[in-house]
C-alpha cells in the first residue's frame, strides 16, 4: 500500500515570509498522524499545499501517490479536508452543505451521516449564519467524516467544540482509523493528540522538529522523578543528564534525560528507597521544551 | 452609562478604516462640479450661445431625465443640472459607507467584539452617521467653495453644494435605517439601492412630466428645486433635513429593540436535506446568485415600464418650438426623438447591467477571502469548474436584466404608440446590444481576480470610469481615443437606421478574451491568495 502523505524539504515563501522551510512529513497508511505546531508553525500553509490550493516553492509533495498541484482532482476524491475555521454560506442550511459537499466529494453514506448528526447533536436545519463558531465546525466535521473517502485532513477540527463534543469527535476519528482510513490531525491541543495518534510530527518555524510515535518521542526526553529516600542524597548533581536538581532533606526531585535514566535510580537505590513517583513528560512539556525554553537541537 | 459612550472611539476607528477611501470620493465628487462650471465658461462664451443651449437642454427629454430640470440660462444655472446625476453618486457613496460601517461589522462579527467594551446601545449607528454626515457637509462645503472660485454667485453656489450635502445625508440616514432590517449587508445594500432607484425614477417621471408633483416626493428631486443660481429657494432644504430626522427617528428604535446581528425578521429554517440541484457547483452558484437575479430584473423590468411609458410624451414635448420641431422633423419626427431618448435611457441600462456583472465576477473574491473557496476546492471540483460556476453568472446575468429591460420598455412604448410587435423587437435588440460591452467589464473583473485577486475591486473603479467618460466625455470636450477606452462608446445605436454589428462581435470576442486570461491565471495561484 502506498504511503499517503510524503512531504520532504517543502519550502512555501509569501513575499519576504518564508512560511515552510524545507518541512518534512511521513503519513503512513491507516495511521492518525499528529500535526503539532503552535500557532503560525505553518501546520495551514502544508495542508493547503498538500491539497493543491498553494503551489510549493521546492521540494517533494507525494499525496495518495499523486502529484497535489497537477493531480487536484482525481486526489480530492479520495480524500475530505475539514478547514480550522469552517464558513458557510449564510442563506444555505447546515444540512444543504454536508450533502453539497459530500456529493462533490463523490457521495457520502447517508447512515452515518445519520449518525454524526445525531451524535454531534447538530441541527441540520439552521441557515449557515445562524451556527455558532462550534456549530459550523461541526458542520465540516460531519460532511468529511461521512464521507467515502481513504484520508481525512483536519485542520485543527476541534477548535470551538466543548469538551463533550471533542470526545465525540475522538470517537469518530477512532472509528476512522478502524475503518482503515488515514488521518492527518493538525492541532495544538495535546490530550487531543495523546488521545487519538499513532505518531506525531511538530513542526516549528516552517520545519518538522521532531517526528515519531510518542514512545520514540518520549525517549528522546526526559523524565521527571520525585523520591522519598533513606538517607540524604549526595553525588547526583554531578551526574551527566540530571537537570533542575532540588534536595529538601531526604525528598528529591529532578528531571532524568532518557539514557541517564537507568544511572541515576540506580544512585538512588544505593541510598535506599521510600517511594518514588516517575512520570513521563507530557506533550505539553515536550511542547514547552521546544519552543518555550532555549533552542533544542533539532533531532531528525 | 450612556446610550452613546464610545461614539468617539468609533468614530476614530471608521475615520482610520476608510481614510483612503472617504477622502477620494468627497474629493473626486466636490472637484467635478468644479470642472463643469469652467468647461461651461470656455464652451459658451456669450450669453446668448447660453441661451441657445439652455433652451436645447430644456427641451431635451432625455437629458433632464438623467440629469434633471434647467432652470435658467446662466453657467450657474447649467453647472446646477449637469451635477444633477451627481447627487445619485452622492446618495449611493452615503448609503454604502453607513452599511459598511453597520451591517457589515455586525454580519462580520467584530461589532460583537465591540460591543463587549464599553459601548453605548446608539454608539454604532451614531459614529456612522456622524461620520457620513460630516463627509457630506465637507463634500458640500468644498463644491460651493470650487463653484465660487469659478466665478459663480456664492449664494448659488452655496445653495448647491448644501443641497448636494443634504441628499447625502438624506441617503446615508435611509441606508441606516436599511442595516436595521435585514441580518446580512448585501440584503440592507439591497434595499438602500431599491429606494435610491425609487427615487431616481420618481424624480425621472416628474421632471419629464407636465406636473413635477412627483419630484417633490424624491430626495434626488430637492436639490433642484432649491433652484441654485436662479432664485434660491432656501427652505427647500428643510426637506431633505425633515426626512432625514423622521428616518432616523425610526432607525434609532429598531437598533436597540433587536438583538446584535439579528434583523427585522427572524431566521428561518432551512431544509435538512440538499436538494436534488444541489449537487455542485453550478447547483451552489445558482443558490448563491438568483435572488440578485430576480431583484434586478424587476427593478430593471419596472424601471423600463416607466422609461417606455414616458417615451412618448418626451418625444411630444418639442411640440410648440416651431425651430425644434423643424429639426426633429428632420431625425425622424417625435418618435425620432423618443427614440433617441429610449436609446439613452438603455444605454444607461447597459452601464448599470456591467455593474451586475462585475458584482457577480467578485462574488469568487469574496468567497474566496471568506474561506468558502477553499474546501469546495478541495473536493474533486476543478479550478475551472468553481470558476466557471460564477462567470456563467457574470455574463448571463447581464442577458437577463437587460432582455427584461428591453421587453418592459418595448411593451409600455408599443401600448403608447399602438405598435406593440413593432416596438418589442426594436426595444428588446437596442437593449441587448449593450450586453457585449457590459461583458467586457465583467471579463475584466474575472481577469483581475484570476491575476491581481488583492486588486480585483478595481474592477468597480474601472466602471465608475467608463460612466464618468460616457457622461462627461462630450462636456469636457475629451479627444475621441479617450472615450474610445469605454467599451460602451462602442455600442452601437440599433434604433437608428445604419448601424454596424461589427463592434458587438469584437466586444464579445474581448471580453472572453479578458475571462479566459483571468481563467489561465486562476490556475497558476495560490488559493487563498490575501
């Protein structure tokens, strides 16, 4: 089976804005891929290349083993594109777009779109200015999830939706992934992508930081450890891939780089253990780490 | 807190949204005046070629029906009519900028955001009004001040510059009170524009009836009837200050008793479904475009049942003038004249009908710029396809309004004239015979928004050209490769004997020229290019 989304070294400039800067990007088939970027990374800028909407600058853009740009649309037919911030026409119903758009998309199953609507909560009847911004997004979301196709690209789908909503939404791309489909799930909302990915890309400044499942990911990074311990602690400090060491008496708490680990609590079982709690770093922290703090080398 | 806090910050928020645009057209509006009063000057030299030219215009039918009454023979006098078509602009400019600062942030959504600080309830349509209205003072202010430095009266010249002001204002409070109507901006345009043409045609019947009663009904009508130079009538003025107050002192309610972004009427629900036309995009298109469709065409239709029904009557008007009626006799009579007079009426008709086309051609501009584009594109529609699904619209709308122009002019005039398979056909061709060039400035709008989609409103100053060339082109004795660049200088007169096709096909062949070159760039661009 071919791999549905390739993407190396893309480069998008607009005017003097270098918006992709040689962005790499593996979808393989069947998996819900993670796009994770703050906002302005250039999650929107890939997706609108990758469906042929803006013209790449350099590099190698493959879809569904096609060609974006020359190959438009015989691609779009087997995919359904859900933008961050769906508009609808104001004088067409909600329910007038998702057929519109399921039919332009090569139909739709009308079962489940029975279905998404209900669980969704959506009234199908409401004219396209009088949706909430939650609403409409629903509206997008039903269109493309009901939709016959082999790949789902969500554009931050969820933004808008309450926290009910998003885990309907979770269940959904779930079903997506069982039916075989492909997801490419841009967003900035880590518990979403925890959730729901297989494997995760950031993106930052135009360019894949890192990509991997979040295991690999994980391991790349640092865990942190808070212990109560036998007697008080000495010589961890100068351990190579400890950071932010904090001693209170016998209590100790630090963060472990991810090949340091295994010296480190063997140290502190020297000392003799009371309890210990080990948690590894969440996406946020992986987050932070890449765009909050100093810059971080950029792993491959 | 009180019902206009905030009114400042609005208003300084309007003034830095519109600082290119409210000074181009207070300054382009108040300077043409101007030209015509000097241009008149260097036409007419002596008093009696004056005279002569006065008495021509006075009974010319068709020129009062555009421009309005001449009262007098004075270069006052004169410059007072030629400006009359002005005062259309002036309303239209007033209406539009009052909608654009108060439907279209409330459908847009940033009024929400507004009205969250601290905002009075009256804030929003007073900082527009206020702001319309002071660019009208200031338009009318400069145009007396440009006619009296010309060497015109300066009672005169005040007297028309005020009147000029107040028809603006007049405009800007109805397109106040239409923002509270209806929920979407393109419905409260709508609606501006609907009375606009109301009264133009109000103004257009009495000015050439025998009785002018129903100019005095029409706020286009006022401004003449202040008789600038020839004995101003001062309180006339109090008109257009009387409707404006009683307009506003409905609009004022109607904003606070509805709630932000709703209408007049309430919302109704849609269908659950798609309908069987709804399957792509031409389905979508037509949703998108027919209501348009229809409320041109009846405006168009009613409007040519009025300009064919009055035609006869221009035509008799000569009657009396033993001279005129002897050079009429020589074109072919009255009905030689009324004819000329539908001619001009549906060239006219040609201009507004480009204007239909170009609206529709940058319909993509604002679907694309919404992000409605885009997941249509994203669907196994091609470029083309989208593309075409609106420049279909673009060109057969035009057909559309100006068949049902030309049919209703033909069947009033025919019924006056008891010809009525004579006229229809006569009527119907010289309508459509401006079809090519009204598709030359939508091919041009498609172009634009194929190549330069950021310039595509361009478009719109491209047309306010062409009708600015066809209007004055003649008064300013501009050189003939000048007005050569309007497609509509092209247009050939159908309802005079030897006409040639020639010009039609070539307009055509231009205009698919123009949308196929905005077509080939439409495929090479970013979408959504902003």
């Amino acid at each position: 089976m071919e791999t549905p989304i390739e993407v190396s070294g893309l480069v998008k400039t607009f005017g003097r804005t270098r918006a992709l800067d040689g962005l790499d990007l593996t979808v393989r088939a069947g998996e819900v891929h993670g796009f994770l970027g703050p906002n302005g990374a250039g999650k929107s800028t890939t997706i609108r290349v990758l469906l042929g909407l803006l013209r790449a600058d350099a590099g190698a853009v493959r879809l569904l083993g096609g060609d974006p740009w020359r190959d438009a649309v015989a691609l779009h037919r087997r995919l359904a594109y859900v933008p961050g911030d769906v508009t609808l026409w104001p004088t067409l119903s909600g329910g007038e777009v998702i057929d519109l758009l399921g039919r332009m998309r090569g139909g739709l199953d009308p079962k489940r779109r029975a279905e998404l609507l209900e669980s969704f909560e959506l009234d199908p009847r409401k004219k396209g200015r009088a949706y909430s911004k939650g609403n409409r997004q629903k509206v997008g979301l039903v269109a493309a999830l009901a939709s016959d196709v082999e790949l789902l690209v969500l554009d931050e789908p969820t933004s808008g939706l309450d926290p009910l909503m998003e885990e309907v939404f979770q269940h959904w791309v779930h079903r997506a992934k069982q039916d075989g489909r492909t997801v490419l799930l841009s967003s900035h909302i880590l518990a979403e992508v925890e959730a729901l990915c297989d494997r995760v890309t950031i993106i930052r400044n135009g360019r894949a930081v890192e990509s991997g499942t979040l295991g690999e990911l994980r391991h790349l990074h640092r865990t942190s450890i808070d212990a109560e311990l036998a007697a008080p602690l000495d010589g961890l400090a100068d351990l190579p891939g400890v950071h932010d060491l904090r001693v209170d008496g016998t209590r100790v708490r630090f963060d472990v780089d991810g090949a340091a680990l295994d010296t480190a609590l063997r140290r502190l079982t020297e000392l003799g253990v009371r309890s210990l709690v080990s948690k590894p770093p969440t996406l946020e922290e992986l987050f932070l780490r890449h765009y909050e703090t100093t810059p971080v080398e950029v792993n491959a | 807190m009180s019902t206009l806090t905030g009114t400042r910050h609005l208003v300084r928020l309007i003034l830095r949204r519109d600082r290119f645009l409210l000074p181009l057209w207070i300054l382009v509006l108040a300077v043409l005046p101007m030209t015509y009063a000097t241009s008149f000057f260097d036409l007419f030299p002596t008093e009696a070629q004056r005279a002569a030219y006065a008495a021509g215009t006075a009974r010319n039918p068709s020129i009062i029906a555009l421009l309005g009454p001449v009262y007098g023979d004075s270069v006052g006098a004169l410059t007072a009519q030629r400006g009359g078509f002005l005062l259309v602009i002036i309303g239209l400019a007033s209406l539009l900028t009052v909608v654009r600062h108060t439907r279209t942030e409330e459908e847009a959504g940033r009024r929400e955001l507004l009205g969250s600080t601290v905002l009075g309830r009256y804030a929003g349509l007073t900082a527009a009004l206020l702001v319309t209205y002071v660019a009208d003072l200031l338009l009318g202010l400069l145009t007396a001040a440009g006619l009296a430095s010309t060497g015109l009266p300066a009672a005169g010249s005040y007297a028309y510059g005020l009147a000029a002001a107040l028809t603006g204002i007049a405009f800007a409070t109805i397109g106040g009170l239409a923002a509270q109507l209806t929920e979407t901006a393109g419905g409260a345009r709508g609606i501006g524009i609907a009375v606009l043409a109301a009264a133009f045609a109000l103004r257009l019947v009495g000015d050439t009836a025998s009785n002018d009663w129903p100019s005095w009904l029409s706020p286009l009508g006022w401004a003449a009837r202040v008789r600038p130079y020839a004995g101003e009538r001062w309180w006339v003025l109090a008109l257009p200050l009387i409707v404006s107050a009683l307009v506003a002192a409905v609009a004022y309610p109607l904003s606070v008793r509805r709630d932000l972004g709703a209408g007049l009427l309430p919302p109704r629900l849609g269908p659950a479904t798609g309908g069987t036309a709804l399957t792509g995009p031409f389905g979508l298109a037509w949703r998108l475009h027919r209501g348009q469709i229809l409320w041109w065409s009846v405006g168009f239709g009613l409007l040519g049942l009025i300009l064919g029904g009055a035609a006869k009557a221009a035509g008799r008007s000569v009657e009396g003038n033993p001279q005129l009626e002897e050079i009429m006799a020589r074109i072919g009579g009255a009905s030689g004249l009324a004819e000329a007079y539908l001619g001009a009426t549906l060239s006219l008709a040609g201009l507004a009908a480009a204007g239909y086309g170009v609206q529709a051609a940058l319909r993509m501009r604002a679907e694309e710029a919404a992000g409605r584009a885009e997941p249509l594109l994203a669907t196994e529609t091609h470029r083309a396809t989208w593309l075409l699904s609106h420049v279909v619209f673009a060109l057969l709308g035009p057909v559309v309004v100006l068949a049902v122009t030309g049919l209703a002019t033909g069947l009033t005039y025919g019924l006056s004239v008891h010809d009525v398979p004579g006229a229809l056909p006569r009527m119907l061709g010289a309508a459509l015979a401006q079809v090519p060039a009204a598709w030359v400035l939508a091919g041009f709008a498609v172009l634009l928004y194929g190549l330069l989609p950021r310039l595509a409103p361009v478009a719109w100053g491209v047309l306010a050209v062409c009708v600015l060339l066809g209007q004055l082109g003649a008064v300013l004795k501009l050189s003939q490769w000048l007005l050569d660049l309007s497609p509509f200088t092209h247009t050939p007169q159908t309802l005079r004997d030897h006409w040639s096709a020639t010009p039609l096909w070539a307009l055509t062949l231009l205009a698919l020229l123009l949308a196929a070159a905005g077509l080939t760039g439409f495929h090479r661009r970013d979408v959504p290019t902003t």
